[in-house]
C-alpha cells in the first residue's frame, strides 16, 4: 500500500517530524543490550509508512489551525511510542500467522525463531510505554492501556474466527475495529489531547474511521496473491475478508461449497484465484466493500469539517483522497485479473 501516502512523502515539514519520531525509536530501542533490541531495530530499518506517528503529530496541529511546524519533543515521544506498539504487534501477528516475510524482508519468526519474535513484541511494548512516560503528557498513559486492551482483544477475536464459513459481517467489523482501527484512534485521539477533550473525541472518531477503511483496504490486498500483486495471502490462513464474507453468506449452486472446499485445501492456483474473484464480482461483493470503504472515508472527511483550512487539516484531507483513489484501483484490479484470463 506505498502509494497512499503520498499526501505524508511530498511534504517536507511533516517528513522531519516523522524522521524525528524514527531516531526517537531507534534512541529508545538502542539504549538496551539485549539480543531483542538489535532484532527490533532491524525490522524498524525494513521501512514502513509511518502513518499514525503522522496522524498524530498532524492531529496536535489542527485545532489552531496553525502550520505544519516545530513539534514539541514530548509529542516526537508520543509518535514514537505509536509506532512501537504497531512494530510489536508485526512481531506478535507474524508468529500467530507463521509469515515468512515483512515487508520484503524475512520475518523476524523464520529469521531467528518464535521465541525471539515474541519477546521482541513485548519488549516494544515495554519500550513504548517506556516512552509515553516520558513524554510529559500524562493523559496519554490510559489511552495507551486501554488501546493496548483492546488490540490484544481484536486479535484474539481474529483468531477465534479463522476458516469461520458463518461468519458475519458484524464480526468482521468487530474484529477490524479492534485490532486496526483502534490504534489510528489512539493515534489521533492522543494528539486531539493536546487542544482538550472535545478536540480529542473529534479526531479520535476520525482516525477510527480512517483505521477502518484503511484496514478494508488492507485486506483486499492480501486476500489473494496475484489480484493486487500482494506478496501475502491472507485466506491461506483463513482469515477472510469482506468479500469473502459476503459471497458466503449469499452464494448458491454449488459456489459456496466450492469456495469452501479451495479455502480448506489452501489450493490457490490462478484458476481457483480467478474463481474466487469471479464469484465476488458476480455477486458484487467487492464493489460492495469498495462502499463499505468509502462510507467510512466520508465519516472521516465529516469529521475534518469542524475544522479549517490550514495545512495539517489540509493534509489529512489529502490521506483521505490517497485512500479513495486507492481504493478505485483495487476494484479495476480485481476486474482486469479476471479478465486476464480470456
């Protein structure tokens, strides 16, 4: 999902204040001896968008309406603790789903063991809490822990719900809702803080819906291999996403049995690849989701109407429109991946 964030890359201001939550990472992480450290600080180096430690600091700009300008240390901490938690959950998430791969690069699970990769997880935990301590902003602590809560929450509902061929899509939204979107509210709440309550309730609320077209998005794209050229494939796993869901849950003649007895197998050649889009097209079941995504990106854009025009407003504006052109590709994607075949 790299082009989305083009609205964070092309602005230079917001560019040094995500560089300075990665050395405040690294300088956390780095102050430790142990083998754990030295894992985590590689896997941080592989990359990532760094989208929430943005969210926040953007977040901590838009109640004034002020330019995208010096951001105060204690928020640089608050960025970073952000990123630590979502760095230990890649840790936790690629034990429980045995992946062999994070973001182009061996995991840190088939590169040095379950072990490690679970102790690495809690240690950025530990690191990140660490972190929110210091930051002088004591407010922040209970909506870390009870973000914290909620994550473990999420996955363990994830996790109950693997090859679930009943399940609904209220348990869908549950489970994403927890486990994904939770942390881009965190994220947005924690930096709404810094201007009071009511500012924070706001963003919160935004950053939610964000996380959940975000998190929709995401699992379109590792549905399957090669629709969206993903690297992942989440059904191998059986975790399914809403189009799957949908299909199931509505599909006749024989379909469903057939999506079943693929999924059970993990048979995912290209024929059975383009059998699943198929039948989620036929049944409109992904260009359902598409408005299931924007719907929450109107939300978010909804909640940016109480504020201004000013540039940190204005950026967040732009993650929305990345994520909605995103989107769009997805579904000419998995239309044109069908029709690859003829």
């Amino acid at each position: 999902m790299t082009d989305v964030i083009h609205a964070i890359k092309n602005f230079a201001v917001l560019n040094e204040a995500v560089e300075r939550c990665n050395q405040v990472v690294l300088e956390t992480l780095g102050r430790n001896t142990v083998r754990e450290s030295s894992v985590a600080i590689e896997c941080f180096n592989n990359g990532g968008k760094r989208l929430r430690p943005a969210l926040l600091i953007l977040s901590s700009m838009i109640p004034d309406e002020r330019g995208c300008g010096e951001v105060e240390p204690g928020l640089v901490d608050l960025a970073g603790a952000v990123e630590l938690v979502h760095l230990a959950t890649l840790f936790h998430d690629d034990v429980i789903d045995q992946v062999d791969h994070r973001r182009a690069k061996l995991s840190a699970r088939l590169k040095y063991g379950n072990y490690v990769s679970v102790l690495t997880g809690d240690f950025a935990l530990a690191e990140a809490l660490d972190l929110v301590q210091r930051s002088g902003f004591p407010e922040a602590m209970p909506e870390f822990v009870r973000t914290l809560r909620v994550l473990v929450r999420g996955e363990s509902l994830e996790s109950t719900h693997k090859y679930d061929f009943a399940m609904t899509e209220a348990q869908y939204y549950d489970i994403i809702s927890e486990k994904s979107a939770s942390l881009f509210a965190l994220s947005c709440k924690v930096g709404g803080m810094m201007h009071g309550t009511q500012y924070a309730d706001i963003l919160g609320h935004f950053g939610w819906n964000l996380g959940m077209a975000f998190q929709m998005i995401d699992d379109l794209d590792d549905m399957l291999a090669d629709p969206n050229r993903s690297s992942d494939c989440d059904l191998r796993n059986g975790y399914l996403a809403l189009p799957l869901i949908r299909a199931l849950n509505h599909v006749g003649d024989g379909h469903r049995d057939a999506l079943i007895r693929i999924i059970e197998n993990a048979d995912f050649g290209p024929m059975n690849e383009r059998f699943i889009v198929s039948v989620c097209l036929e049944n409109g079941t992904i260009a359902d989701t598409r408005k299931e995504i924007q719907r929450h990106l109107d939300r978010a854009d909804a909640a940016l109407e109480r504020f201004g025009d000013g540039e940190p407003a204005g950026l967040l504006r732009h993650i929305v429109k990345d994520l909605r052109s995103y989107a769009d590709g997805q579904v000419d994607n998995f239309a044109a991946f069908v029709g690859s075949a003829g």
